[in-house]
C-alpha cells in the first residue's frame, strides 16, 4: 500500500451496488477487487493483500456482523466499513461498531463520503502498522544488542549484527566494522532464519563524519549478498570517534520507513558494542604480552632431553594470571618449576614474577626444591601476607634422569612409561600457610618416558570433578606422540574447553 494504490475489497452480492461502490472507488484511486458471498471474502482476505474492506451487512450466506468479527480476529488491523440499505437505525450502527467494524455507512450513500471515509480508517490504518512495525523492530533490536554485547569474539559480534539486522528488516543485510588490528571485516546474513556469515572487505571511510548518517547507495557498491533486484540500499555510518574508522549497516532501502530511526539506532547501538570489543581486545593483547614477558623467553637445548612447553592464557577476561613454569639449567641440573597465583589482575601477574624470580634465586644458591619452597614461602608471608600459591620444584639430573621433588599443593605430576601412567603425589601446604613440610620426593625418569607438569586450568571443568579431570588427562597421557610439542598442543585440544577461563600451562619433558 504505501508503494502503491491501497487495495478495497468491496463485499456485496447487489451486482448493481457493487458496480457503483467500485466505479466510486476506482475513480478516487483505489484498487479493486470483488466479494458476491461472506465466504468469499473471507478466503479472500486470507490469501490476497488487502488494505480495506467495504462490508455489506446482509449477505445471503453469512451475516455481516459476524464476518467482521471473523476478520478483525485474524487480522485485528485491517479496517473494515460496513454498507448497507436496511440496516440503518441505531441499534444495527451500534451493533456493527461494537463487533469491530471502522466505519458504518448506510444508504443512499454519497461517494464523495465513501472516498473520505475510506481515507479517513486507512491512514489511521497505516499509522497502526507503522506503530505496530516500529514495535516488532524495537523489540528486535533490543535483542540485537544484547547479542552483539554479548558476543565474546570480534568475528562472533559481527555475525551477531548482521543476523539481528535481518531479522529486524526481514532481508538481507551486512555489518562491516573495523577491527582494533585494522582489519575489516563484514558480517553478512543473507535474510531472516539465515545463519550469519564474517568475509573480509574495504570500505572507503573518507569524508564519513561523527556520528550517524544514512544515505541512500547502489548495490554494486556493496556486493556482499544478494539483494532485491532494482532496489537501492540505506547504508547506516556510525562513527563514535574522530580517531576511529566508522561502521556500516546496510540494508535494502524499501524495507525503512520515513527518517529511517530504527536503522539509526542499530547502527549506533552495533557501534558501541564494537567500540567496546575493540577496547577489549587491545587491552587483552597488551595483557598477554605483558603476561609472557614475564616467563622465560626461550627454552633450553639440553643433551639427552627433549622439552616443550605450552601456555594458553584466559580467552574470556583481559585481565593477566598468575599462572607461570620455570626452566633453567643451574650446575648440571635442569631446574623445572611450574605454580600458580590466586587471582586473575595485575597484582596476580606482579607476586607471579616475583615467586619466580624468588625460586631461580635461591636454587642458584645450591639449594634442594623443599628448602627452596620453605624459602619463598617465609619470603611470601613476610612479604606477601595475605597471597596464596601453589608449586611444584624439581630438579633433574640429565645424564641419569634423577629428579628430587617438592610440591606446595600443586596438582601432582604425571609420569608416562610404555604406556602406562603415574601421578607423583607429594602433598604439601600452599605456599602462604605456615605448616609442616614433608621430605622431598626422589624419583627417576626411565629413558623413553615422559614427565608432565600442567596448571588447573587444563583439567578443571565447572560440570565435572576434580577426579574426573585427572582421569581424562591420564587416558590422552598413555600415548605420547613423537613429537612433544605436538602432544603438548594435543593436550590443549583434547582437554581444554573451546574458551579458556583460567590459564593453562603445560611442560613435558622426554628423556632420550
């Protein structure tokens, strides 16, 4: 209707009134169609696009009054104006009112009241679908910006965007931001109930000011989906800051209304989100790489021994962990530590790098694992009072695979020979707590076999027990691959959930 004339359907079964009430109407402008009974109107209603009714209340088959109400039930807005030349007193006007009809006119009728009467219930009409539109769309949205609030990925958020953009317009759309990195991407969703999709594409962001805007483009500007065939597209910029590139909704002109608000507001709303998750990620880097420099930088080449090492850090926070590993050859002696800190901050990271600092101190000064954890632990309680950790030192001799243990309520290490599987239990207070400390456990790696230390976070899950976890880590051990770093990174895969909420640490070492 509003790309075009609004389309009457004129029920009567008086041919001559018909023919009047439609000349009457097809002259004003409107389009036309034609009901003899009350069941063909009713079957057509349901199958054809119509804006108007114009009812006669006898009908040989069903009651005027009752195909109303049939009508307004299905499609409460369509408005329908009652006719008719024996109906006429009060009680009948009231009655057809009361059961829904818009409008009741009775005969002899004068066209030009017809014609104002039918314009007068369709704009009221249309106002009530734009409303109700507007609604659906607000509702939409609303939904829309939760998911892209909540989308824990850069990729994920735009897939979300252009997904809800969808749904809100019922039609293609895209979404194409610009990452922190400087890539830009664009998520695509080819229409409503349609998976979204993220490609890579460019955009020309010169003379795109702050703020939003709209402006009207061509499709072969934008060929990400498939969109209507002859229609223009509404392309919504959204720019929040001068120093950052702008981002863009688009979606096929015809399908906004007037001003085009909802496609404003989706535009900003989707702009926050990325803002935000460009903050995040930015700040998640520089975590990350302030969390690695604080661990050793390179590995040791060793005679007889093979050694990797992996380190994940938490996917769904910004903030550093305290999770950290040691490797470092002291006079002839493989010095291996592997702990973890309380907390996920800052201030996590700092007591990491200092109890690392601390254990290479005192085994450089010849010290066994269990006086070096007595050591740092009077170091934490004078120093740092109120933190906990947990650690495993060993010290290992190369040539012979003798290793002297200490733990301070680290998880145990595991020991995998010829396919079979050990936990070294050596239980022992957290470091941080003033209690009695048992004798270092003495041990030796057969040649062939292999020693894992990991942190919690590679066998903790919020739905299974601890037990569970240690389990699961001991069934992927029995079988070590060839290479060390690939088993390391198996490890990670097999055990370690799709986005990591505590860091992981493992270090594996293999005696030749």
């Amino acid at each position: 209707m509003e790309d075009g004339p609004a389309t009457v359907l004129v029920v009567d079964d008086s041919r001559t009134k018909r023919y009047l009430l439609v000349s009457w109407l097809t002259r004003a402008g409107f389009r036309t169609l034609e009901a003899e009974t009350g069941g063909e109107a009713l079957d057509r209603v349901g199958a054809e696009p119509i804006d108007l009714v114009v009812l006669d209340v006898r009908l040989p088959d069903i009651n005027g009054f009752e195909i109303c109400e049939r009508i307004k039930a299905a499609h409460p807005v369509l408005p329908v104006i009652h006719v008719s030349a024996h109906a006429i007193d009060v009680v009948d006007r009231t009655q057809g009112l009361t059961r829904g009809a818009d409008a009741y006119l009775a005969e002899p009728i004068e066209p030009d009241e017809l014609v104002a009467t039918a314009h007068a219930v369709l704009r009221y009409y249309q106002a009530r679908k734009r409303a109700e539109l507007t609604a659906e769309r607000l509702a939409r949205l609303a939904d829309t910006t939760i998911a892209v609030h909540s989308a824990a990925t850069f990729g994920k958020l735009l897939e979300a965007a252009a997904t809800g953009a969808a749904e809100i317009f019922q039609s293609p759309a895209a979404v194409i931001a610009e990452t922190f990195d400087g890539d830009c991407l664009a998520g695509v969703c080819a229409g409503p109930d349609t998976a979204g999709a993220v490609v890579p594409w460019t955009v020309d962001d010169t003379g795109v000011p702050t703020g939003a805007t709209v402006r009207l483009d061509d499709p072969d500007a934008w060929r990400l989906v498939e969109w209507p065939a002859g229609e223009r597209l509404a392309v919504a910029a959204a720019r929040l800051r001068e120093d950052r590139a702008p981002l863009y909704v688009v979606v096929p002109a015809g399908v906004n209304m007037p001003g085009m608000p909802v496609l404003r507001q989706l535009a900003q709303a989707i702009a926050a989100a990325v803002e935000a998750q460009r903050s995040y990620d930015e700040e998640h880097r520089i975590a990350v790489t302030l969390q690695r420099s604080l661990l050793p930088r390179r590995i040791p080449d060793i005679a007889g021994l093979d050694l990797a090492v992996r380190y994940e850090p938490a996917s769904a926070q910004t903030e550093v962990g305290g999770d950290f590993y040691e490797l470092v050859m002291l006079d002839g002696h493989l010095l291996m530590a592997i702990g973890d800190v309380a907390g996920h901050s800052l201030h996590a990271a700092t007591v990491m790098a200092e109890l690392r600092h601390a254990v290479r101190a005192y085994a450089v000064e010849g010290h066994q694992p269990g006086v070096i954890l007595h050591r740092v632990n009077e170091l934490m309680r004078t120093l740092l009072p109120h933190e906990l950790a947990t650690i495993c030192v060993l010290l290992v001799h190369p040539g012979t695979g003798r290793v002297r243990m200490a733990s301070a309520g680290h998880l145990p290490p595991l020991l995998a020979v010829d396919g079979r599987v050990e936990y070294l239990q050596h239980s022992a207070p957290l470091l941080g707590v003033r209690a009695a400390r048992p004798a270092d456990l003495e041990f030796v790696v057969p040649p062939g076999a292999t020693l894992v230390l990991y942190t919690d976070g590679l066998i903790e899950r919020r739905d299974a027990t601890i037990d569970e976890g240690l389990a699961a880590l001991a069934g992927r051990a029995t079988e070590v691959d060839a290479d060390l770093d690939a088993f390391c990174e198996r490890l990670l895969r097999e055990l370690a959930p799709p986005e990591i909420h505590d860091d992981v640490a493992v270090v594996a070492l293999r005696r030749h």
